[in-house]
C-alpha cells in the first residue's frame, strides 16, 4: 500500500483482485462524497436558474442576495468546482487501491486532504456571505425565497460533508504514514570484528612446545646386539665333517 508497508499504506492493494461495486457504494467517504456532489448540484443550479431577477432600479439581471453579484458569482464557482471535484475524486477513489505504488498512493491522499480541508473553509465563506447578504435583502417580495433558501442551506450542509471528508483523508494519511514508518526486522550481516560479549569471552590460547617422549622397550623387541659371524662365501658341505681325503 517494494518499499516498508507498501502493500497496506495509504490503501491496500488489490493487484489481481476484482472491484466489488457493493463494497464501494456501502463505504462511507462513498455516501459522503455523493452527497456533496448532490449539494453542490443544489447550490449552483438553484443561483443559475432563480438566482438573478429583474428590478426596477437597472434593467439588468440582478443576485438575490442584496442585488450582490460577486454573492452569486462566488457560490456558483465554488459549487461548480466542488461538482466536478467530487466526480474526479470517486474515480480516484477506485483507482487508488490498484496503485501498486505506495508513494502514488500518498499523493492521492494528501491531494483529497488538501482540498477537502480547502473546501471545507470555502463552503464556511460561502455560507457566511449568502447568509449576510440575505439578511440585508429588503426587496424580497419578487424574490424566489426557496431557491435562496435552499442555497444558503445546502451551503452550511457543505460544509459538514467536507469536513467529514476531510476527517476521512486525514485518518488515511496518518495510518498510512505510521504503516510506512513501523520498521521492519532485517537479518544484521555477520560482523567478524566485533568482540566476544564479556560473559563468553574465549580463554586465551597459549601454544605449548611439543617434546617427544622416550618410551621403553618390552623385553624381546630389543634388537639382538651381538655380532654375527662373518658370511662364509664357500659354506661347509653337510655331512661328516671330520673326514679328510686320503693322501697319496
């Protein structure tokens, strides 16, 4: 969600995996980000369609809000940009778990955070104008009341729903970063240098001088030490040794 954590930072991945239509709509940053998108709807197609009327001091269209034309220009641009945003963001929310990345992940993320948190501040802004302005209208007469109702009320609902988003991403990146950041048990390399601790310190070594040891003989391994007679290149013949050849 390669890196430490990249499988479940930021979102888990789903590589192989199908999506599963059910478990996507029933989410809730799903529901909440839906219902942005219809509130947004609300706001700018209810100032586009019943948001100027004419008066009897100019001929031009004027804004319901206090005949204040940067009121109605100002909450139908935030209404429009939130409309396309919550769009853009639903599909990113079925991408990012296909993200094998978890830095691409991360980005996806802190760019929801970021805008969600943005939004959330001008959805406040807007509210606070078309309810002041709506406060100094005096000329409500012709005015379509529900239409600016409407408008200053899907305004505050606005502003819950991007806070909540804003919630959403931010619990997505604080779990993300502590996923990335649990370290990981690695196998040290063996180090031949590193000294013996204190309680298995080898004995020292000290070489000791060979000396041969003078064994003593049995009885009857001695070697026999008296001479042998001289060999006797013509041996005596067998027999009669005494006989001597007559002479004549």
């Amino acid at each position: 969600m390669e890196e430490t954590g990249g499988a479940t930072a930021y979102g888990a991945s789903l590589a192989g995996g199908g999506f599963d239509v059910n478990k996507f709509v029933r989410q809730p940053q799903t529901i909440v980000r839906f219902l942005s998108w219809i509130f947004a709807l609300v706001v700018f197609a209810c100032i586009a369609t019943e948001g100027y009327i004419n008066t009897s001091s100019s001929p031009e269209p004027k804004c319901i809000f206090n005949q204040n034309d940067s009121a109605c220009h100002y909450a139908v641009g935030i209404g429009v940009i939130a409309f396309l945003a919550c769009v853009a963001f639903l599909v990113l929310d079925v991408y990012v778990p296909y993200m094998s990345n978890a830095q691409e992940r991360k980005y996806a993320v802190m760019a929801d955070l970021g805008f969600s948190g943005a939004w959330t501040f001008l959805w406040f802004v807007c509210f606070c104008l078309l309810a002041s302005q709506w406060g100094q209208t005096h000329e409500n007469r012709a005015i379509p009341m529900d239409a600016a109702r409407a408008t200053i009320a899907f305004s505050f609902f606005s502003i819950a729903t991007w806070g909540i988003l804003t919630y959403f991403a931010l619990g997505r990146f604080r779990r993300g970063v502590n996923e990335v950041t649990i370290p990981t048990y690695t196998e040290p390399p063996p180090d031949l240098h590193t000294p013996y601790p204190p309680t298995y310190a080898p004995t020292s070594y000290n070489p000791t001088t060979y000396t041969p040891t003078t064994y003593t003989a049995y009885p009857g391994s001695v070697p026999d030490m008296h001479p042998q007679p001289p060999f006797s290149a013509q041996p005596q013949p067998q027999g009669d040794i005494g006989y001597q050849p007559p002479n004549y």
